[in-house]
C-alpha cells in the first residue's frame, strides 16, 4: 500500500481516491452516483439492496437489556 488516501469500494470493488464513506464502508463516487439514481425496478437496485445488507451487517447493534419499568 502506497499511503495514499485510496479504499476498496464495496460496492464495485474497484480502488478509488474519492467516494463517501457509509458507517465506515466505502462506496466510489461512480457507486454513489448509481446508487442515487436507481428505479425501484432497475435491475441493480436488489444488489445495492445486498450492499447495504453488508454495511449494516458491520455494525454492531447493542441490545438494550428490557426492564420491568419499560412493560409499563
Ligand atoms: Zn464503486
């Protein structure tokens, strides 16, 4: 790695310098740009649907324990 600012996108898997980072997963701008301007029936839409799934998989979702109080 050349110290350059540059990430894996997730989404095309190409390495690219600019793109915006979504809960520290990283989409290229090219991404981006398909992304925003997806139909509801465009055929990619169910893979950025998965992408997401994969952002969201990363993060980590902490319980909130139930208490009596809260059954009030
Ligand atoms: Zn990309």
């Amino acid at each position: 790695m050349a110290g350059r600012d540059q990430k894996n996108c997730l989404c095309c898997g190409s390495v690219k310098g600019s793109g915006i980072t979504v809960l520290s997963s990283f989409i290229c701008l090219d991404c981006e740009q398909e992304i925003i301007s997806a139909s509801f029936h465009d055929r990619k839409y169910g893979r950025f649907i998965e992408i997401l799934k994969e952002i969201w998989s990363g993060l980590i979702i902490e319980d909130i324990p139930e208490t009596d109080d809260a059954a009030k």
